[in-house]
C-alpha cells in the first residue's frame, strides 16, 4: 500500500490550503456558464475575460475539473428524507412514489452512467512561492533566495519559545482569508460566472476524492480537523498559531495505492462492507500549440458535451513574467545557434528536428515581445478511471483521439502514475517536470474553463433527461426563494414560464410538474378555462380521488354569484378597482366617456354597502334612472350601461358574475391539497375578432378568477409551496387590472411561496414579464418571430441555428433555462405510463396509437 508520509499540505483553513513547501493556495469553486447556443461574438465574450485575468495575473495557477456520477439515488433519498420532515395528507403517497422511482431509475443505465463536472481554481497567495519566480539571471535569483531565507528567520516561528517553523501563525492566516476574500469578486468576472470560496471541508474533499474507488463513495467530512492550536511566547509578546497534524492527512488516504504496470494505478477501498477496486491512468500533454485561436480550442467544455465516461483534469500553471520566459527563449535560441556552430565545424548540417525546433523559439519569442503577455509553464494531466483493464484501455484511446483533434497530444510517462497522481492534490510542488508546455495566456483562455453542462437543481423530484448525453435533470420547485448559502441562483423568482405551440407537450408539462408538486407537499390551484381536466376527479395515479377537488363552476344553483369581484377579491378597495374594470370592459367605456364616471360613482357607491355586489351597481343604474330631472346627457349614459349590462346578464354563465343581494352562494374555498377550477361552458375570443357578449363575460369570469387566486396565494400558509397554474393567462392579461392581479402574484410570489406557472402558445405573450419569470421551458414553436423573440427572453443570440433548432424540437422536448441561468435541452419523461397517459390531451385512444404503430411498420417493411 502506497501511504505519502511527508502528504505536501500541512493544514487546511476554509478556503485555504498550507502547503509543507510554505506555499498558501486559496481554492474556489466556479459555478460555471452555459456555452451552448453562444454564437461568435457571445463566444468571445468568456474567453477575453479570462484572457484579461491571465494577462494580469501575478500569481501560479492550479485548474482542476472533477467528474461526479450523478448520484440519482442520493437526490431521490434526499428528497424522501425531506417529505418526511414535512405533515400533509399526501405525505405516504409521495414517499411510495419516490421509493419506486429509485428502483426505475436505479434499473436505467442512461440514468446510472451519466456524470456532472464541477470546476475550481487555485490561486497560490504568496508570489514569493512562485514556482518560476527564481528562474532567469542565475546571480538575481541566488540574491532572492538567500533574502528569503534571512527573513525567515525574522518570523516568530523561529523566534517564540513553544512554535515550531512548521507552524502557522493566526495572524498570517486571517492575512490570507481576507487576500482570498477580495480575490473573489476579482475570479467572477474574470469567469463569466459566480464564484464562491470553499468550505473546509469541500477542500479536505478535493484532497480525498483522489481515493476514490467507486462514483461518489467519498462525502464531505463534517468537522473534521487538520492542525490544533499552539502558542509561543516571544519576549512578553504572545502569538497564537495553529499546528497541522499530519495524521490528520494519513486518514484521507483511504484507499490501497497499487502500482498495477508502468501505466496503470490500481485502487482498493472498502466500500459498504465491500472491497471496491479501479484501475487509473494519467495522461499528460506532450505536444500543443503555444497560443489558441478562438473559439475551437475549447477542449474543456468537449469532455463535458462529448464523453459518456468521466475524465477528471489538473492544470498546474507556474507563471513567468513577459521578461523571463523572453530571456528563456532567447537562451533556448543561442543553444540551437551554438548547435548550428558546432555542426558547421565538422562540416555537416543541423538535423531536421533541430531547424523546426529553433524556427519556433524564434516565433515565441517574436511573439511574446509584440504581446507583452506573461507565460505559464503547464503541466496538462488527464484521469481516466474504469472498472477493468479493457475499459480503461477503451476509455484512454478515446480520450486520446478527442484531444488530438485539438492539437493535443497525449501520453502516459511510463513509471510516473504517481507523479502524475499528486498533481491533483492541493499545494502538491510539481514532481515531474519533463512535460512542461509553455504557453500564452490565450491557451489557458481558450480552453474554456468554467463552462459547463450541468443543469437543473440536482435536488428535488426528476423531470427527464438532456438531450446530449440523457443526463437525469432535477429541480426544487421553490428553490430560488430559500436564499440558502451555496445556492448561487442568478434569479430569485418562483414564477414559471411555459410557451410553445399546441400539441408539442407545453399543457402536459404543466401537468405533470403540478403534480409533481403537491407529492412533494405542495397545495396547488389550477384554472381550467378549457375543461381538460374534468377525467382528474378520479383520482391520478398516487394521488386518490379523495385528494382532488374539481369545480366546474355554473353546474350547481348554488355557485350564482360565486366570482363576483366583491366576493372574489382580498379588499373591498381592490374589488372595486376589479369591477370597475370587468363593468368597463363589459360596456366598452374609457376614460373620457360620459359614462365612466357615472360607473366609477356607481361602484364607489356600492362598495360602501352592506353586502356589495355587481347586481347592486346594476340596482343604482335603474334608480338613477327614476330621477325626475336627471340631464339628459347622463340619462342617456346610464341608459346605455343599463341596456348593455341587462343583455349581458341573460348569459347563462353570466349569473356567476354578477351577484346579488342577500344572495346564498357558495364560497370558492381550497381544502384538496390539488384543486382544479373549472367554468362551464366558457367561451373565449379567438384571433382578432370583436367578441361575441359570452366571450366578453368570459373574459371578465377569467380577471375575477384571478383576483381570487390572488387571494389564494395570501390567505394559504406562508411556509407551504403553493402552485397556481394559469392556462390561458394572456386573456387575463388583456385587461389592465387582469395584467396588474397577475403582475402581483409574479411579483410577490417569492415572499408568500407561490409559483405562477403561466402557459401560452406565443412567446410575444410575455413581453416584458420575462424578467420576472424563474425557470423558463419552451417547446417548439411554429413562427419565424416567435423563435426570434423567445432566444431573446433566453438571453440566447437570434442565429439561424438557434431559430431552426427551436422550431425544430421535438414533441414534449423543451429548451430550459434554470434559475443559474443555464441552458439546455430537456426530454420531459413522466417515467410511468400511467402517469403519461393522465396528461396525455390528445384525442388519439390507445387502440388509435397501436393501430398507427402498426400502420407505420408495414411501411417501414415496405408491406
């Protein structure tokens, strides 16, 4: 068993890593950035960022991209333990379904054999500690070292009675925590992307998980200390330090370290009472180019969107200032001049390799001095970990063929694995250096570090797969309102935007995500303007009859008057704002008119009654009319909203509109943990056409329904998630108190814990709602311009790739953006038939689908 009894790192403070060479690295995890879908320009964007940073940057590097399996059992018993904690009467049935879940999901191997990468750099804080620093003029660099080694010596360290030199002293540490903390904000914008410090224990796990055997068998250890506190006296000066122990990183080598051939580590480890075993290559770059040309040099982001298996990468990146790797060249030159000297005296020539070596130290070192850029000297390690010989030799030869076409040449130094092994561990000084690439800072920008494919929450209930390599997505419905720490969400609100064309999967991803949502705990409202969902109180799979509650408001004498705005809305002020609005709309009246004041005072009037209602504005109207010397420009007015009002009424669905006095009517009340509002025989304007008197009251029905699903979203418990599904929602908001309800609910959302999840065919619909929307879906849509405007609500640029793609997805495949901004591709896969087919609104029955099935074979058989 290899054990490293002199491990390199001392002690680890959060973020910070103390190296037994004296070096102090700060390590930071990059959230990332999404890259597809950037065009040309978007591209450049990332890549000058970091280019600006690595130009200016004074420090050595270390870039490390890990690969997790993405543990689905591990976010399903998450989410079991969670349901748990929670008391709702669906609580059983959502445990049995994420239990089954589990053993489906668990049986996919599309879903066991997909990896997340997570990206993070190390920047050594102490310039002094520079790997280069030294290299150059040989007389300054033995004057630098011997001024180093002096002041040493000046340190308490050496000087306080009860320290040793290997101690770190507390005053240090707290210089560095606040040289990391600044650092920070330097790292996000240099990355395009959130940047945050680790915690202890995340950097105790950057060690560890160079041990691991199996995906994911190493977890975070949780007060887990690496040094104990000391002090020393110095005069009658007390300084307080802190002492590593190294036993402490004995314990973090878990597993047997075999030395399987001169290529390949072998790992043993006991896993669950079970002996686990893997086998390890290091690959290391031997050959590249010394500048990239951008974008097409982004090999990074291609292991992340090209490999199925996962590939874990270490750049250690020593910086040489623009003078010293000049002068280097400039050496390295003389000796090929001195070769080319020595050759002409026996009268012969330099070699091939010699005159193409020298042609390229001559360029660099043109380049550098036209650039001004700085160099890094790199060592570029690849891990290619496999369950057997065979698999891993697969696995290499691929990895070797998709960075060749980068220009990248690899290979496994033969007696070194573990070498190449310690270049993952944290403040580990470079063991080998026979393979250092020296490179231009546009070489580490072009790789594209940073950008990554993960999306979704990875917590939460499973929604479906990405396209590119079918990687299971998860979200939390109520995520971005938690303000939880390390949850760096770039948008706080829960409102949801759902677009897409009929019959490409846009209502049944609504479906399904409400129910998804209230087996979770959530309560949810759902309004039904098209009676889809009348087959629901039945019950749905998991969710029994007894759970659901389904209105069809109108079926019943007792829902009369049930959505007059004075009975659905929170305030009497706001109802009569509400029925101002609805009665304006009814009798085409603005501002301006002669009878729109005369309404205004009438609704005044009313909601200062006892029991107000429509019916009573209406009563105020016809005893206005009884006044005997009433002028006759208002008579005239008032006759008008009399008449229309009057025509209006003898709508059948009218009657729940306008209530009247004393009247017995039902109050609309939630008590189903899943409630479905439905109007019977609603009819709603099609197109541009003047609306018939039904679709006008069916309009105003819709605004006076949302003003009580405002009330629902205020009067539920604040600490329950709460769905409101709006189908139809632009009808709403074609109406400006409809638009200012809905406005309200998006906003607000957030603080009573409420989802609007808002669906419309067009993208135009949403205009500048966007900003105020969470997660975005958008299935396919039909129009030139609608793709053009939903790439913009995206933040994506309008190409004509990105407009045929959109137009072009498949049916119940959508485009996601989550709430870290980040875009993909999603399969939505309800995983269980039964599940399917309770959303499924097309009209095909199932004897339909097997008779096209069959259809469809005959003539791919050509019968």
């Amino acid at each position: 068993m290899k054990v490293f009894t002199e491990f390199p790192t001392k002690h680890i403070e959060g973020n910070l890593a103390f190296g037994r060479d004296g070096s102090v690295w700060a390590y930071f995890q990059v959230e990332g950035y999404g890259y597809d879908f950037r065009d040309f320009i978007q591209k450049i964007h990332p890549y000058n960022n970091q280019l600006s940073y690595y130009v200016e940057n004074m420090s050595d590097l270390h870039f490390l991209m890990i690969p997790s399996l993405t543990d689905v059992n591990g976010i399903i018993d998450e989410t079991i333990e969670d349901i748990k904690r929670k008391d709702y009467p669906l609580k059983e049935n959502g445990i049995d379904y994420f239990n089954r879940l589990k053993q489906t999901l668990s049986n996919q191997r599309s879903s066991r054999e997909t990896n997340e990468y997570h990206t993070y750099i190390g920047v050594q804080l102490d310039p002094k500690k520079n790997e280069f620093r030294k290299v150059g003029n040989t007389g300054l660099a033995l004057v630098a070292g011997m001024t180093d080694f002096i002041n040493g010596f000046k340190s308490p360290v050496y000087r306080a009675m009860g320290l040793e030199p290997n101690d770190i002293l507390k005053v240090d540490i707290e210089q560095y925590k606040h040289q990391a903390e600044g650092l920070r904000e330097t790292l996000s914008q240099s990355m395009s992307s959130l940047v945050r410090m680790l915690s202890k224990e995340e950097t105790l796990f950057l060690i560890e998980q160079n041990f691991s055997v199996t995906p994911n068998d190493t977890k975070l250890r949780k007060g887990y200390e690496t040094s104990v506190d000391v002090s020393g006296i110095d005069g009658e000066k007390v300084h307080e330090a802190r002492r590593g122990r190294a036993q402490s990183f004995y314990e973090l080598q878990n597993a047997e370290i075999e030395e399987y051939d001169q290529t390949t580590l072998k790992l043993y480890k006991l896993v669950n009472e079970e002996i686990k075993e893997s086998y390890v290559q290091y690959l290391v770059a031997d050959k590249m180019t010394a500048h990239s040309l951008h974008p097409g040099s982004e090999w990074m982001f291609h292991i992340q969107n090209r490999l199925r298996f996962p590939v874990a990468v270490s750049v250690k990146a020593g910086l040489l200032r623009n003078e010293q790797i000049i002068k280097n060249l400039s050496n390295v030159r003389l000796s090929y001049e001195d070769q080319r000297q020595e050759a002409k005296k026996g009268d012969s020539d330099v070699d091939l390799s010699t005159e193409k070596a020298e042609s390229g130290a001559i360029q660099m070192e043109s380049r550098f001095t036209d650039t001004g850029y700085p160099a890094y000297g790199c060592s570029f390690v690849f891990r290619v970990s496999a369950k057997d010989k065979d698999q891993l030799r697969v696995r290499v030869d691929e990895l070797k063929r998709e960075m060749q076409s980068f220009g990248i040449h690899l290979l496994s130094p033969y007696g070194e694995m573990i070498a190449y092994f310690m270049e993952f561990i944290p403040t580990c000084p470079r063991i080998n250096s026979d393979y250092i690439q020296y490179v231009e800072p546009t070489k580490l920008a072009g790789m594209m570090f940073g950008a990554t494919t993960n999306i979704g929450d990875n917590r939460g209930f499973y929604i479906g797969q990405t396209l590119k390599l079918n990687r299971p997505v998860f979200i939390q419905p109520d995520l971005a309102a938690k303000a939880y720490e390390g949850v760096n969400n770039v948008v706080d609100s829960l409102a949801m935007m759902i677009a897409g064309m009929t019959g490409k999967g846009k209502s049944f991803w609504a479906n399904l995500y409400t129910y998804l949502c209230v087996l979770t705990g959530s309560r949810a409202l759902i309004i039904d303007p098209k009676g889809d969902r009348k087959k629901w109180a039945a019950g749905l799979p998991f969710i029994p009859p007894e759970h659901i509650s389904v209105w069809t408001l109108g079926a019943d004498e007792r829902d009369a008057g049930c959505l007059d705005p004075f009975r659905t809305s929170v305030s009497i002020s706001e109802a009569k704002d509400i029925a101002m609005d609805i009665l304006s709309f009814l009798c085409d009246l603005n501002l301006g008119d002669p009878g729109f004041a005369r309404l205004s005072e009438a609704v005044e009037q009313e909601g200062d009654q006892h029991d107000p209602c429509l019916g009573g504005v209406l009563y105020f109207f016809k005893r206005q009319l009884e006044i005997a010397n009433l002028n006759d420009k208002h008579r005239e007015a008032i006759e008008g909203i009399v008449e229309t009002l009057e025509t209006l009424k003898r709508t059948q669905i009218a009657r729940l509109l306008f209530g009247e006095k004393g009247q017995d009517y039902r109050v609309l009340e939630v008590t189903k943990p899943l409630q479905v509002l439905m109007v019977q025989n609603l009819k709603l304007p099609k197109g541009n056409k003047a609306p018939r008197p039904i679709e006008k009251i069916s309009e105003a029905i819709l605004i006076s329904i949302t003003s009580f699903t405002k009330q629902y979203m205020l009067e539920q418990d604040r600490s329950i998630h709460k769905v409101i599904m709006q189908d139809e929602s632009k009808t709403i908001e074609n109406s400006a108190e409809g638009k200012n309800q809905m406005d309200f609910i998006v906003r607000m959302g957030r603080h009573y814990n409420t989802t609007l999840v808002k669906g419309t065919q067009n993208a135009t619909d949403y205009d500048e709602d966007v900003s105020n929307m969470g997660m975005k879906f958008c299935f396919a849509l039909k129009k030139l311009e609608e793709a053009e405007e939903m790439l913009k609500y995206f933040g994506l640029p309008v190409t004509p790739a990105n407009i045929e793609y959109l137009n072009s997805l498949d049916r119940g495949t959508a485009l996601f953006q989550d709430i870290y901004g980040r875009t993909a591709a999603v399969r939505i896969h309800p995983v269980y038939k039964e599940i399917e087919e309770a959303f499924d609104s097309s009209t095909a029955t199932q004897e339909d689908r097997e008779y096209e099935r069959e259809r469809q074979e005959k003539i791919r058989m050509g019968v």
